[in-house]
C-alpha cells in the first residue's frame, strides 16, 4: 500500500510549512514539550490522581440539592398553624372551672343544715331572732324579742299538749316556753304545780315561719331555743321529744 509522502521525506514539516487554524487558541506556555527527566511526569500525574480523587470524595458529601421550584410556578402548600398553644389555653381554662366550682360545692357544703328525724334544719341557728310582733290570747300584741331566754314552739297543726308540758318542765328557772299557732294555742293540760303557764301566741298568715325560713307545719312541733341575747342557739323543724334539744335548754338557763 502506498504511503504519501511530503517534499520532506515524511517528516513533520516545518513550523512555518503549515498554516495555522485561525479558530484554534494557541497552545499555553510549556505544553508540547518533553522534559528531559521522565519522573517529572510521573510527579504530574501523581498530582492529577489526588486532584481527581479529592473531587469525587466531595462530590460524595455534598450536602442535598435544594427542592426545584414547582414547574407550574404555584407556591407550596404553606404549613398547617401548631394546635397545641389553644389546647393547652383550652386546658387551663377547663382546670380553673372546676376548682371553682368544686370551691363553691365545698363551701356550700359546710353550711348544710344539721339533720334530725329526717328533716334538714334550715341555717337559722346562731343567727339572731327577727323582730316580730304577734298577739296573744286576748289581742294584746307582744313583742317576742322581748321573751328571751325562751323556748319558741310552733305548733300549728300539731295536737303537742304532752311535748309542751314535758318541755315546761325541763326548763330551768328564767326560760320562758312561748306557744304560736295559727290561733292562740290553748292551755296545756298537763302542767305540773309550780310549772309556769306557756305563753300562747297567734300567727294566723305564718309570719314566724317566713322570718325564720322553717318548712310549712306539720303534725310535729317545730321548736327554737333562743338565748339572752336574742340569739338563735337551736332549732328542730320536727321535734317528738325533749331529749332532742335537751341539752341546749339546759345551756338557755346559764
């Protein structure tokens, strides 16, 4: 086969012989040469290893590419706002209610009414008597305040003479036992010698029983004892029996 050969024997023509490419930039400084010394070679490319294996390694810890911008150029769905601040708002508000509802239970509580035969005692003890007039056996008004020490028996519907006289006799010497009914109560039968008569007064519109806040009358005595002083000590909405307020009567009398 044959091989063209050049004016030159087949050797690289000349520098000058062939016309530079216009669209070629020329050649940096120093490339092109074979240095004498090989190892200098070796160093290069000793050098271009490092630089290649330096790149990979970063390549492979470089941090993760921002998220593209949605191609539709709508924003991203914006984030839902934390419930968890008006929960706990929620929770506190919630937690002071009951405290204070519990408080108020608890305070009522305390000052429900002492119970006797199943009947609440209304919140009348150690309050003091309301003023009150009410008329005796023959119209004369009397002045209830004005009967302390005394033992105050409403006995309306109730047919109490025995309750009566037991309670007159109970009580010491100074304790004066006052009756009320809707009409003055009659005398007592069974008063023992030497027992003061009871004081019988009439209450036809229920006066008594609205200033004290009692329960309407029934077929029990509703008995107050009121102190000296015009102090409430005592009240049994249903009384039987002396010894339910005997030990108060006795204390009326010191």
């Amino acid at each position: 086969m044959a091989t063209h050969q050049g004016g030159n024997g087949g050797e690289m023509p000349p520098e000058g012989d062939r016309p530079r490419d216009p669209d070629l930039p020329e050649l940096p400084t120093g490339w092109g040469e074979v240095p004498d010394d090989a190892s200098e070679l070796s160093a290069e490319a000793e050098q271009l290893r490092a630089e290649l294996a330096e790149e990979r390694l970063t390549g492979r810890r470089r941090p993760p590419a921002e998220p593209a911008d949605d191609p539709s150029g709508d924003d991203p769905e914006p984030r839902q706002p934390s419930i968890s601040t008006p929960l706990l708002i929620m929770s506190v508000a919630v937690v002071i209610t009951l405290i204070s509802l519990f408080a108020m239970a608890w305070s009522g509580a305390s000052t429900l009414p002492d119970d006797r035969n199943g009947v609440g005692t209304p919140a009348v003890d150690s309050a003091a008597l309301p003023p009150l007039t009410l008329p005796d056996a023959t119209g004369r008004q009397v002045i209830l305040q004005a009967q302390t020490p005394m033992v105050l028996m409403l006995v309306e519907e109730c047919d109490c003479q025995q309750l009566v006289s037991a309670t007159a006799a109970a009580a010491p010497a100074g304790v004066r036992v006052v009756l009320v009914g809707h009409s003055a109560p009659p005398v007592p039968t069974g008063l023992a010698p030497g027992d003061p008569q009871p004081l019988r007064l009439a209450d036809p519109s229920g006066a008594a029983r609205a200033e004290l806040s009692l329960p309407p009358p029934s077929d029990a005595a509703t008995v107050i004892l009121v102190d000296a002083s015009g102090q409430i000590r005592d009240t049994v909405p249903a009384a039987t029996s002396v010894a339910q307020y005997q030990a108060e009567l006795t204390n009326l009398g010191s």
